[in-house]
C-alpha cells in the first residue's frame, strides 16, 4: 500500500493539473478525477489525497517529471496502464475554452512515451530460476501422491471451463487442472488441437470450440490458460466477452510480449524462421487490451522461463482483476496444488462472489507467499482463531 499511495500522491497532483488546463476550477477538477477514478480499488485513499491546494502553482511540467520520477523508482510495473487510461480519459474532456486542448495531450503523449520506456527493462529470468526449473521434475512426480489430499470446495454449479494448455503442451499438459476442476463440479474441457504452438491459425477453433459450449451449455464459459494457452484465452475474451465468463491465466505472460526477454521467445522464433514482430502485429496488439470481464492471472516470481512481472495483470484497474502469486517452477504449474487451489477457488469466488471460508481455507493460505510475507506470530494464530 505505501507504494501506492507514494505513486498516486504524485499521479493525482499532475491529474488534478491536466483536468484545470481544460479551464476548469479547482473545485470542479477534483469532482471530476473523482468520478475518473469511479471503481478503483483505492478510490477512497484517492479521494484523500486529492484535497489539497499547494501543489496549484507548481508547473505541469514539473509535476509530470515528479511522477515519471516515481515510476522509475519503483520500476516496471503493468499498473501504469490504469494511470494512462486515466489521463486518456481527462485529455478527452471537452475544454471550455478554444485552445486550452494540446496541453493535456501533450502531457499524455509524454507520460506514456515514458511508461514504454520503464516497462522496456524487464529483465529475463535469473540463471538460478533458469536452473530451479528441474524441480518441475519432482513436482509433478509427486503430484501422483499428494493430489487426493488436496482440498475441496465443491461448486454450487456445473459450469463450463475450457482449458489450454501450454507452449509445447497439448491436453495431456492439463490433465491435473481438469480432473481437479471436474472433482469440485465443473464441466472442463479440453482443448483438442495437438501441440500448442501458440499459432494465431488456432484461434478460429478455439473461438468455434467457445460457440458450441456456449450453445450446449446456454451460458457463458470459464476459460483457463496455462503459459501460451493464456495468450489465446485472453485474445479469445477480449474478442467475446459476450460468451466468456472470466478468464484465469497461468504463468501465462498477457503483456508486454513484444520486448519480453525470455528463451522461449527465441525457440519460437527459431521454429517459425520469423521474429515475433513480423509474424504477430495483430496478436500481440490484441493481446495488450484488457478483457472487461473477470481476470486472475496466477504467476510464480522464481518462474525459470518468463519474467513474472508480465504474467500479472493491473490489479488498480478493476476491483474483479487479480493476481495470486504461487510458490513452483514455470513447467509445474500445472502439477502444482497451490494453482490448482487457486484456479478452482477463483473460478467458484468470481462466479458466486463468496470467497472459500472456514478453517480450510485458512489452512490452505500457509501454502501461498502472501501467508509467508505477513509480519508478527499473528499470522499463525489467525489460522485458528478469529
């Protein structure tokens, strides 16, 4: 939370600024950055911080290089996008004045030329995460063994979840997400097309694949993505959110794929004799957009293939966007009990809006790193005690 309020002490003093520039009073502005900021998840810390006069004098210009400043310091980070989207929809505002319009614009233009060049530096996985991935090994060996202990929060419905699997993966890849999923009450299916090869050829079935659950099942379908299944799950909602009910991603990088560095975008460059850049304008441009339905994206932060920051999507967009980080390899996600915990308490929270409660689902917690990141002895006696 300091971080944000550190970034967004500093993002609402220049939003604050752009929206006078369209000739509006103080007191107007923030009634209508308030309203921009309608849904954020910290929309009442946002309203706090905006009630302030000192900054009314600084110069726009320096109040952009502050921000931008803060955005370097902290680093890449997809979130930036919910403070481009917001100056977008300031710098759309009719001015009440001719010529008073370029300004906002410009600062728009500026700021997001500077986000792109932040969230450039993402930096390939670490050699020792490179490594860390032969315990992918063990982790689906022991899957054999440990899967039946797993718990389970039944759903209260039959929905339907089509899975895809990984890059290089085909049906075989999902078997423990789907029979896990079909356990609790879920109608999964497979995805039938071979080796994914992350081929935009795929898409046409797929969304074929999408309409006849749609029509068997009269409702909207779950899609679940692990790595390279992810891309198209995500394409697919961004394309019919109509038919789609939520969208959960696995390790699956749903941004910023075009300068991301990872070996496996040079093999797939490799098998296809083209660049990324050549092959897949159109792709990897959809692939930005953020679906407007429920997302999850589960990612692992000692992930050996992908930079983990592009598996996660912005959480400060949406208040029904989230990321669940998991503790495993890349290649055990999908023997790994923590996704398979997250993926079917995801799809059963996002649908009926009750999040899994009881001793349980406190348990369950110790296995995540967001348990492990708490301070204090509390955290451990929370697990039995309100």
């Amino acid at each position: 939370m300091e971080k944000n309020k550190t970034l967004y002490t500093s993002f609402t003093k220049l939003a604050l600024k752009v929206t006078m520039t369209k000739g509006i009073s103080f007191k107007k502005a923030k009634e209508v950055l308030i309203q921009k900021f309608e849904l954020h998840p910290f929309e009442k810390m946002i309203i706090d911080l905006i009630d302030g006069r000192k900054f009314i004098k600084k110069d726009i210009n320096k109040l952009l290089n502050d921000c931008i400043y803060v955005c370097e310091d902290f680093g890449p980070d997809r979130d930036y996008i919910t403070l481009l989207i917001v100056l977008e929809r300031i710098s759309n505002i009719k001015p009440t004045e001719k010529g008073t319009d370029t300004v906002a614009k410009d600062i728009l233009k500026r700021f997001k030329y500077q986000i792109d060049i932040i969230n450039k530096r993402i930096d390939a996985p670490p050699l020792f995460n490179m490594m860390l991935e032969t315990r992918s090994a063990i982790e689906w060996t022991t899957m054999f063994g440990i899967y039946h202990f797993i718990p389970k929060h039944k759903a209260t419905q039959n929905k339907p979840v089509l899975l895809m699997p990984p890059y290089l993966g085909n049906d075989i890849s999902t078997t423990f997400v789907r029979k896990y999923l079909k356990s609790v009450g879920f109608k999964t299916y497979k995805w039938d097309l071979g080796v994914n090869m992350i081929n935009s050829k795929s898409l046409p079935k797929l969304i074929e694949k999408l309409d006849e659950i749609y029509e068997k099942h009269q409702e909207k379908v779950n899609l679940v993505g692990w790595s390279g299944g992810g891309i198209f799950a995500k394409i697919i909602a961004n394309r019919h959110p109509d038919k789609v009910e939520q969208l959960i991603t696995i390790g699956s990088p749903v941004w910023g794929i075009q300068n991301m560095q990872t070996p496996l975008v040079k093999m797939l460059e490799f098998l296809r004799g083209k660049t990324l850049k050549e092959r897949n304008e159109k792709f990897l441009r959809e692939l930005e957009e953020i679906p407007n339905v429920p997302i999850t994206c589960i990612y692992t932060k000692t992930d050996g293939l992908l930079p983990w920051k592009h598996c996660m999507e912005a959480e400060t967009l949406r208040n029904d966007i989230n990321n669940i980080e998991v503790f495993g390899s890349h290649i055990g996600m999908g023997a790994n009990a923590s996704v398979l915990l997250s993926v079917a308490n995801s799809l059963n929270t996002n649908i009926t809006g009750k999040k899994p409660k009881g001793i349980t689902s406190k348990i369950e917690s110790i296995f995540f790193p967001e348990f492990w990141t708490e301070k204090g002895i509390s955290k451990f006696t929370n697990l039995f005690f309100s």
